[in-house]
C-alpha cells in the first residue's frame, strides 16, 4: 500500500470511529427533570406518600427511589392527587385499589397478604428443623456407616505412603 491509501484509511476509520462515538452520545442523553412544585411543603408530603408505594417495574424499591418510568408517572399522579385536595388516606386507597396490596410498600396483614408477612418466618424455622433432623439422624448412625477419608484409612496408612512436597 501507499502511503497514500494508508493515510486514506485511517482518516476513513476515524470518520466511522467518530460517528459511532457521536451516536452512541446521543443516545445517552440526558433525561429531562422530573417535575418539582414549587411548595416545598407539597413535595414532602409527596415524597412522604411515594415512599409508602412500591415501584411495580422494581418490586424492590418505593417509587420514591425508582427513576422507572412508571415510577415517574405515579409521584406525578400523587403530586396532581394532592393539588386537587386528596387526602394521603385517599391516594392510598386509589392505588391499592387499582393495583392490589402489592402496591403498598408494607401491605396490611390480611389472609390474601399473610404469605408475604410469615412466610420468610416459615422457611427460616422449616430450614432449622430440618437441619437439626439430619444433624440428629447423623449422629446416631454407627461409624462404619460413613465412608472413611482417603488420609485416614487407619493408624499406618499414613506411615505407608511416601512423603511429598508440602505446600
């Protein structure tokens, strides 16, 4: 090649290498601010309400902390709900209602919730039990029952073998 063609393909390069670098930067675009009021006294009680909902894109986070879009959606719903005059009783049960006790963060004890308040319990103690079953149940069995260590076949066995490189 001539140094020509080779100076060529390098500016050739640079261009594409410039323009993915220029599209990938656009598409990470900022995104634009949530909406804030201006009372500060709205905002709390906003941000108060907020953290009592689940994100359902999360599942893990209150809508408080979660920049899913839907998450955005629903502190602007409770900012409008409570222009309008709501109560935070009210916001509550609109969205309970429209989409289950899943949505609060700490849903009530109810028989429909009562899984999701005890269950981690039940698996913790059902875990312990059975650990202590099999702990009991091993300890009872007779030595020669379990398979003996390949470096502890017996009092010689060890006096048998060749000494090796010790790490």
């Amino acid at each position: 090649m001539s140094m020509r063609t080779l100076a060529h393909a390098r500016a050739v390069a640079l261009r594409i290498v410039l323009g993915l670098v220029l599209a990938a930067s656009a598409s990470l675009g900022a995104k634009e601010a949530a909406p804030v009021s201006a009372d500060p006294v709205l905002e709390a009680r906003v941000a108060r309400i907020a953290a009592e909902l689940r994100c359902l894109v999360c599942q893990n986070q209150t809508i408080a902390d979660s920049n899913a879009e839907l998450a955005v959606d629903l502190r602007q719903q409770v900012r409008e709900m409570l222009q309008r005059g709501d109560s935070e009783a009210q916001i509550l049960a609109y969205m309970t209602q429209r989409y289950g006790d899943f949505v609060l963060y700490r849903p009530p004890l109810k028989s429909t919730t009562a899984l999701l308040w005890f269950g981690p319990g039940v698996l913790l103690v059902g875990g312990v039990a059975v650990l202590l079953i099999v702990l009991r149940r091993r300890n009872r069995m007779d030595a020669d029952r379990f398979e003996a260590d390949p470096d502890e076949d017996g009092p010689t066995a060890g006096a048998e073998r060749e000494p090796g490189p010790t790490a």
